[in-house]
C-alpha cells in the first residue's frame, strides 16, 4: 500500500476550522494513517492535525484599520510558513478559506510545483469579481460549497468540484428543539431569543453591545422571553461586560460554545452577517442579520458588493427571505423591531414562518452532499495528475 500523501493545511477562523476538520475526515478515510499541519484550531487538532500556529491568529474583521494592526503579524506568519512548506514539500497544499491569507501562499507553493487546492470558493460572485484572476493563479482545483460555483470557474478557466456544504450534513434536517431546550436548561413553552454577534473579538466589539441594546428593548417589549448567547471561550469575558454595560445584567443566559445547541433551540435569531447564518438557516429559525463595521472597511466593501443581498440564507435564495439591517441601518430600534416581528410571527404560527421553513428546507436538501467523501475523491484525483 503506498503511503498517504503529506498534506499541509490552513485554516482561518471557527467556521474555517469546522470545515477543515470534516475535510480532514474525508481525506483520514481515504488514506488511514494521513497527517497534516500547518495552521488550524480545535477542530482539526482532534483529527491529530498539528498545529504551527493557531488559526485564531489569522482571525480580521473588515478591509482596513483592522487588518493594519494586524498586518504585521499576519504577514510574518505567513513568510515564516512559505519557507517552511518550501523546505520540507508537502504533496498537497489545501488553504482552506482565509482567501486573503491563502492565495497569496498558494500562488507562490504552486509556482514552486507544489499542488495547490483551495477549499471554499471565495465569494466573486458577491463581494470580490478581481479575486478571479487571482483564483487561476492560485489554485489547481477548487472545492466548492454552493452548486452553482463551478460552472462560474469555469467560465474563466478554472477547475472546480461542487462537494456540498459541509455543515447541511452536520445539522439535521429537523432538528430536535426540545432536546437542545433542555441541554440549555429552558422550558419547551419558552419563548427564546438567540443572539449571536460573531465568534471575533472585533465583530463583537463592534456588534454585540449593538445587539444586546436592541435585545433589552425587546425584553420590555415582552418581559418574559429568554434571552441567550453563546461565546467563544476567549470573549466570554468580554461578552459579559458589554451585556452588563447595555443594562441586560443577569437577563442574559451566556454559554460556552454551544452555538449549534442554541440556534436549534430558539425562536428566532439576532444574528451576524457571517456563516452562522447560514447555520441558522438549515436550522430552519427565522433571523434578523444585524452587522457594523469601521465606517472605511464598509465604504471599501461597499463599492465591491455586486448583489444586493449580504445574507448567506438571503445570497442563496435570491431573495430578501429574512431582513438584512447592515452598518448605519442596524441600530438597536430598528433590530428590536424586525426581531418582534418575527416572535408575533411564531407566536401566532403564521404562515410567514411555514413558508420560511419551507425555503430553508428546500436550501438544506440542495447542499446536502458526502462533503468529506466528495473532497478526498477530488484531491486523489489531483495527486494522481
């Protein structure tokens, strides 16, 4: 039996550490025995993956002030990480979204002949139409998420394999909500308020007090509902001195982690413009997307956006399917508003809620697909070239 390819990794961020994890799954059953390193989180540590650097170090929010401050280091991991794959040659190189940070890396490990694949297309079909070039440069293959993907590779010459999106096999397609209730300690008859302001410490310092100040507005609107959030362990102490700071105080149930749990528990979501919302909506919850950024970084995204939706749930469906309240629109009134009008919407039963259900279900059954099995199958495929 010849022995598994020497694969190095990246991973940015939870959700890119999520999916690297699932893919480390895939290419583990196609090849027993395989390691990788290079830079991931938790998720992949559990896959034995070995980490050089956490993948928490590459975690930015928004274009500019943010990323300069961080520039410095990001770039110096990177230098140091190049010269390392550049000495000791993995056979593959699969950056795993973090487009920012993995192109440039691919471009270079690839005009070096090392295979390069990039998992997560980066969204040019929303945010980035320059990245493309950029794209064929880059990568030999492209693992994408969303089906329509590949064929707009193609169009520019780019090889691409549609392996589904791996969180619609991670998540049920009826999730059980009286199970997650009681995981979390709530009543079946409660009426539950996800709140969910990112998973970086800048999104939530720019976000959560946004949020936590709409959610006490709906606490007076209806004084019995429960209010609750899961936080990244690292900003849990964070989180607890911006609910104190918007007046929620004790009102507010914070757990570690657990974000699957409350999303399939709730009633409805506040929620940040990111993946998580898609998380919910293969939950199937209605959600109102909320997101604030250095006024610079949104002027900069702004003149990039090529639809006019920001939502994944919203992107997927071509359609305003559940409100978008984005930078000087997203203010605490405006959240608390649109969040009632989806908790009279359950409360009632309507069929605003049935017909929500229905879209969201219809979207999970489209990205259902053997993701780790799909992937593994594609970068054989690659090695053997």
């Amino acid at each position: 039996m010849n022995p598994p390819p020497r694969v190095a990794m990246v991973a940015g961020e939870t959700s890119g550490d999520l999916l690297a994890g699932l893919l480390l799954d895939g290419l583990q059953a196609q090849w027993p025995g395989l390691q990788a390193q290079g830079i991931g989180g938790p998720q992949m540590a559990r896959r034995g993956f070995t980490a050089w650097w956490p993948s928490e170090r590459l975690a930015v929010h928004g274009y500019s002030m943010e990323v300069l401050r961080r520039l410095r280091d990001i770039l110096g991991i990177r230098k140091q990480l190049r010269a390392r794959l550049l000495q000791d040659r993995p056979d593959v190189f699969i950056g795993v979204d973090a487009p920012d940070f993995n192109l440039g890396l691919e471009a270079d490990l690839r005009a070096a002949g090392i295979k390069t694949v990039h998992f997560v297309c980066p969204s040019i079909w929303a945010w980035r139409a320059d990245r493309v070039e950029k794209i064929r440069r880059s990568a030999d293959h492209v693992l994408c998420i969303f089906p329509f993907e590949p064929a707009l590779l193609a169009q520019h010459g780019i090889a691409a394999t549609y392996v589904g999106h791996p969180l619609a096999n991670v998540i049920p397609m009826v999730p059980d909500r009286h199970a997650a209730r009681a995981q979390l300690g709530l009543h079946d008859a409660d009426e539950v308020l996800a709140i969910l302001p990112g998973s970086r410490s800048a999104e939530v310092d720019y976000i959560a007090l946004l949020f936590f100040q709409a959610a006490a507005l709906v606490l007076k609107a209806r004084p019995a509902i429960k209010l609750i959030v899961p936080a990244v362990p690292a900003l849990r102490e964070r989180i607890e001195q911006l609910a104190h700071a918007s007046g929620l105080g004790n009102a507010l149930q914070i757990v570690t982690g657990q974000s699957h749990a409350v999303l399939a528990a709730c009633d409805v979501t506040l929620i940040a413009s990111g993946t998580a919302t898609l998380e919910a909506a293969l939950f199937k919850r209605p959600m109102v997307i909320g997101y604030r950024m250095h006024p610079l970084s949104w002027w900069l995204m702004r003149r990039k956006q090529l639809q006019p939706w920001v939502g994944l749930p919203n992107i997927l469906c071509r359609d305003f399917v559940v409100p978008e309240l984005i930078q000087d629109a997203a203010t605490p009134q405006a959240l608390c508003a649109a969040t009632l009008q989806w908790l009279d919407a359950c409360a009632h039963q309507s069929e605003k809620i049935t017909a929500l259900e229905q879209r969201f279900t219809a979207l999970h059954e489209s990205l259902q697909r053997d993701t780790p099995r799909l992937a593994a199958d594609a970068i054989q495929k690659i090695l053997a070239a």
